[in-house]
C-alpha cells in the first residue's frame, strides 16, 4: 500500500463542517491548513481571506495539493470556487454539491463530488443495503429528514437546489426515464418518531447515479417535514427568493428572519428512511430500514475526511469525477460510524403504513 503525502487545505474551516472536519483530521494525525474569511488564528498553518482576494486565494493554493471546500451557500460561492481550484489542477473535494459546475467542467485532476451527508452518505448507505441484505434490487425509496439547528446558507442551498441543477421536483427514475408523480405529497409513517411526516418527491442526481450503478429499476427520493405547515412555509420563502434576482445579503437577512420559525429543535439528528424490494437467494424481499443519526454537520465532516483518507492510499485514481459511494468502501463506513455513535440506532421494520393525499 503506498501512502501518498498530500497538502490538505479546509476552506471554510471556522464553519460547522470545517471546524469538525480539521477535527477529524486532528485526531487521526493529518494535518492540514486552514482558511477562513474571518476569525482569529489560532493556528499556525491558518489563512485568513476573502476568496475574491486573488492573491490571498493564489497563495493559499501554492500551499496545498488538495483542497476541500466546506463554504456555502453552494449557490451563491460554488461556481466561483470550483472553477479556481480546478485551473489549478487541485484535488478538489466538494462538501455541499458543485456537480452543476463540475459536471460540465474538464479537469486533470480528480474532483469528488457532494461529499456531505445528503448527498454523499445517502448515496452510500443502499450500496451498504444492497451488500448485507440483497443479490439485485429492483425498487428503493429514501427518504431524508434533518432536524435541529440549520443555517441561513444550508437552507438557502436546499431551497434553492432544484435551480441549482441537482434534481427535479414530484419526479421519480425509472427503468432510465425521469417521471412525474401523480401524487406529489404524502403523509409517511416512521416508525421510529411515532408519527407522521410530511413527503415530498425530489429526485436528485445523486440517487439517480446510484440506480445507475447498482441497476436499480426504480428510485425515489423524499424530503420530509415535520408537518405540511413547514413545507408550504419553506415553499413561500423560496416563492420570495425565486421571484428577483436575489443577493445573498438580501437572501441572508431574509432567512435569517425565518429561522427561528423553521428550526426544530425536537430532534437533533438526522433520519433515513429506505424501503427496498428486491431478490436474495432466489426469494423476493421486502424491507423497510429506519437509520438515526447525528446532525448533517457531523455526518458531512466525517465523510468528507474519509474521503481524503482514501485519497491518502494511491489507488491510481484517473483524473475525473467521483461520488463518495465509490470511493468509500459501505460496511466499514457503517462500521466507524456506529463505533464512534455517529449512527445511533438502525431500526428494521416490515411494515410500511402511509396514506396517499393531493397537494
């Protein structure tokens, strides 16, 4: 195994990703440089700039072999750095999801792409699925709830990512073919809460890869909600963004105003839901999984420096793209992750109980 000895730089360091993720790195004897736009240095190897200072900028990357980008809204910042590193023929590993940039962009180096918790852990777990529980599956369903604490760029990125290029709304992949729902909404049933969640379909980019892969003949993908009333409110605000030619200081006082309204502080962690058909054996299987785990922030941070530990291993990697689920090796991502409590309980169930409504 030869051991490659990179230059890691951490843009956006002193945010909640970056500041557990140089945590990560700290632990486990790797060591890196930081940069942020603010905030004191408190460490030797720290820059402090704003990305549109391009000598700041053009001296940080003279510093680095890879470069790991942990500032958002990706909306906003994407492109402008995406682009950078990549003239630069950097490693560049992307937390939050650049692939609308990266995508069409040519590159001699590698890029990872959405290498966060959703997408980029959601892309990893059927592939954990398909290897302890099935030969070949032929429908998945995941779904995704993110309670706590969220920020205004998190949640700028996430109203915002349908125009962003990521996915489509009340769509889901079949056999090739993008197509749309007939009920857009649901109330779905988690066993694990007790209670109902608010359902809706958005088929991203992500999952539509993973069918690819594990030839799945039909995906879906949902963002759920707490209530219907949290949904509609989240729509009115990307109503009000979508509707000028936003700034992000504009779109940032604007968000910031909405926050408290939107948090929920009921459940600090996040939720999977997985409902699978497929065949093991020779025998038709059904299964439902409930997966529980830490905040987004942690579950990002922990796959973006998993992600540069296979980096670290010269594995001959051809300059391109990549996701983290093929990168990442599933049962022993799982296994760390339940080590270190970063998964807190997974929950199988076999019965699935949800009403279909209209929106």
């Amino acid at each position: 195994m030869i051991v490659v000895n990179y230059r890691i730089g951490v843009l956006g360091s002193n945010g909640k990703i970056g500041t557990q993720l140089c945590d990560f790195l700290y632990k486990n004897g790797i060591s890196f440089i930081k940069a942020s736009r603010s905030g004191e240095k408190t460490f030797e190897n720290h820059f402090i700039f704003d990305i549109y200072n391009d000598y700041e900028f053009e001296l940080f990357l003279k510093n680095v072999d890879i470069v790991v980008n942990c500032i958002g809204p990706t909306f906003h910042y994407g492109k402008f750095i995406a682009e950078k590193i990549i003239s630069h023929n950097k490693i560049y590993i992307d937390a939050f999801g650049d692939e609308f940039v990266c995508r069409n962009m040519q590159t001699n180096s590698v890029v990872v792409i959405s290498a966060g918790d959703c997408p980029g852990f959601s892309g990893i777990i059927p592939f954990w699925i398909k290897k302890k529980y099935y030969d070949n599956i032929s429908k998945l369903e995941l779904s995704y709830f993110c309670g706590g604490k969220i920020t205004a760029s998190g949640l700028f990125d996430i109203l915002m990512s349908a125009d962003m290029g990521y996915g489509f709304a009340s769509t889901y992949y079949k056999f090739g073919q993008y197509i749309k729902e007939n009920n857009n909404s649901m109330t779905k049933y988690l066993s694990y809460f007790d209670r109902n969640f608010y359902c809706k379909s958005f088929i991203n980019n992500e999952i539509v890869d993973v069918a690819k892969n594990l030839d799945i003949d039909e995906v879906h993908f949902n963002n759920l909600y707490y209530d219907d009333n949290k949904y509609f409110s989240l729509r009115d605000i990307y109503t009000e963004l979508s509707e000028k030619s936003i700034f992000w200081k504009d779109a940032k006082d604007i968000l910031i105003n909405k926050l408290d309204s939107l948090n929920n502080l009921d459940f600090d962690g996040t939720l999977y839901k997985i409902e699978v058909e497929g065949q093991k054996s020779g025998r038709d299987r059904i299964l439902t999984l409930e997966i529980t785990a830490t905040e987004s922030y942690t579950i990002s941070a922990y796959i973006l420096y998993r992600v540069i530990e296979e980096l670290f291993v010269d594995s001959k990697l051809d300059a391109g793209k990549f996701r983290p689920f093929e990168l990442i090796d599933p049962e022993m991502i799982f296994r760390e992750m339940i080590e270190l409590g970063i998964i807190e309980k997974i929950y199988e169930n076999k019965d699935i109980e949800y009403d279909a409504g209209v929106l």
